[in-house]
C-alpha cells in the first residue's frame, strides 16, 4: 500500500528505535524484525501474508477497553520491504544520527499519498484473533482504504461526540461509542467470526480422579497440556 508523505516521515523518525509489543500488561520493546509471522487475511483467498510486529497505537489503547495484558499488531509487508527493514535494523546505530535521517527524508519521502481513485476503490483486510491459552477464536473485517477509513471514522467521531454527554477525558473508540461503531461506518463489511467446536471434556464423577497430567512453568508463565 502506498504510504503519505506524513506516515512514511515517522517511519523513517522511528528507524532505529524497535517496535513494541505489550506483555504481562505492560508495553515492552523488541527487535523491529524480531516478531514476524504468517496471516491470512482475506478468507476467500487460500495465501498468508507474511506479517510483522510494528509499534500500533492498538499495543497502548486496545488494554485499556480490554483488560487483554498480551497484544501485538501485524500488518503485511512483502518480502523486499522485510529484507530492507532487517538491513536497517543491523544499520540502526547509523540510522539514528539526524544527518542520516535527513539525508533519506529527501531521497525517499513520498511527496503525496494514495490518488483520489485508490482511496476510493482500494480495501483492507483486518484480522484479529483472541486466546485464553486454551481456546483461540477468529474474526475478519473488510474496510474501505485505509487514509478513506480514517476519514471517515473522525468525521463520525466528531458528529457523535457533538452529540454525547461524555464526561471530558480520554477515550478509544469503543469506549466512547461503543462496539458498533465501526460497523456504522459506510463501506464497512460484517464480522466475519471463526470459532472453534466446544472442547469436549469428559468429568469424571469421582472429583478425586480429576487431575492434570503435566505442568510446565517455563519463564513466562505455566502451560498446561
């Protein structure tokens, strides 16, 4: 996806200094390469994307509506963007000199963004899967073209807190408008769910038989098979 000339000048601010992922509740810095996964995004298409950690504001706001203390944000990069972030990760120390960054600000920064046309007709694949450790469950969500998204989400933003008796502060989406905010938005498709089949567990009818057959307490926490 093509990126704004503002988006692309913070990435390019941000070089050097890693991504972050939250862990045990608190926000925690890793390697700007070192979380890379695969995610299918679009459920009609059998390909994943490769998919890396990068440091979204979801990491900080996404806790405070969820209580979830383990949240990482992916988005698809292609394999050429990777290989070039990797390179630039080995380079970090360098990078990070402002004489550097003002040097690739003038040869890299895009002078625009996306045309009226890609914003109007492109879409996004959102993904986002929860787990309790034991049970995972899935969920899909098409919206119009990221930059034509973000104007519409603050548009209805405004109209609606025009309209509410929010209390003055600070609130993320689902806080203040509730879940079918986005749903509300034009262009937007419906939640896609995956679940899985409920866990069939046999209960003995003696409680004294219950038991667990292994523990393991690796640094992180227990795991129970």
């Amino acid at each position: 996806a093509q990126l704004s000339h503002g988006t692309a000048k913070t990435a390019l601010e941000k070089l050097g200094s890693g991504s972050r992922i939250r862990a045990a509740g608190r926000i925690k810095r890793i390697g700007s390469t070192s979380d890379v996964t695969q995610i299918k995004y679009d459920p009609e298409e059998e390909k994943t994307s490769t998919s890396l950690a990068i440091p979204w504001g979801d990491v900080a706001t996404a806790f405070h509506h969820t209580g979830i203390p383990n949240i990482k944000v992916y988005t698809a990069v292609s394999r050429k963007q990777l290989t070039a972030m990797r390179l630039g990760s080995w380079l970090s120390p360098l990078l990070m000199l402002p004489g550097i960054k003002r040097l690739l600000e003038r040869a890299s920064l895009p002078q625009g963004g996306p045309d009226a046309a890609t914003r109007d007709q492109g879409h996004v694949w959102v993904y986002g899967e929860a787990s309790d450790g034991f049970r995972s469950v899935t969920c899909r969500l098409r919206t119009p073209e990221g930059y034509h998204f973000t104007k519409l989400a603050a548009v209805e933003a405004m109209l609606r807190l025009g309209l509410s008796d929010l209390k003055p502060g600070i609130y993320t989406p689902v806080q203040a408008f509730g879940s079918g905010f986005v749903s509300a938005l034009p262009g937007v498709g419906e939640f896609l769910w995956e679940e899985p089949p409920p866990m069939e567990i046999e209960v003995p009818k003696d409680p004294s038989r219950i038991s667990v057959e292994a523990v393991e307490v690796p640094d992180d926490g227990p795991t129970i098979h």
